[in-house]
C-alpha cells in the first residue's frame, strides 16, 4: 500500500507477510484488499469486516508490538 499522511510523509507498507488470522485473512484476497477505506475518525485505514492499523506504526513512529508488523520502505 502507497500511503499519504496529512503531514505529506508518503510510505510503501508492504502488508504480504503479515496477515494472519481471522480478521485478516480476507485482506489476503486482492479483491477484498482494495475495499481498503480510511476511516477519518480512527485515522487510519480499514477494510469492512473492521480490520484497521495502527497509524502510528504505519507512520513510523512507533514499532509494532507483536504481530501484525507493517514493513515499510523510504
């Protein structure tokens, strides 16, 4: 995923790796990836069963803790 924060920092988060269990597993199907929304109350991205990240992990200002762990490259 290409992401923009509203400080203009843009981010490549690459999620392959990191989605596993039952709230992820349909994110593993690309059709019901792209449902993808940003919610603007949580601030974050979320998907329809309600699956969402944390948007400072995906900021990079914080490290994950435990899994899910969002990659990123710069």
């Amino acid at each position: 995923m290409r992401l923009t924060f509203t400080d203009e920092l843009v981010r490549e988060v690459d999620l392959s790796g990191d989605l596993w269990g039952p709230m992820a597993e349909p994110l593993r199907d690309p059709d019901y990836f792209a449902q993808v929304q940003v919610d603007p109350e949580l601030g974050t991205v979320v998907w329809p069963n309600g699956y969402d990240l944390d948007p400072d992990v995906l900021h990079g200002d914080h490290e994950a803790v435990g899994q899910p762990t969002a990659r990123a490259s710069r």
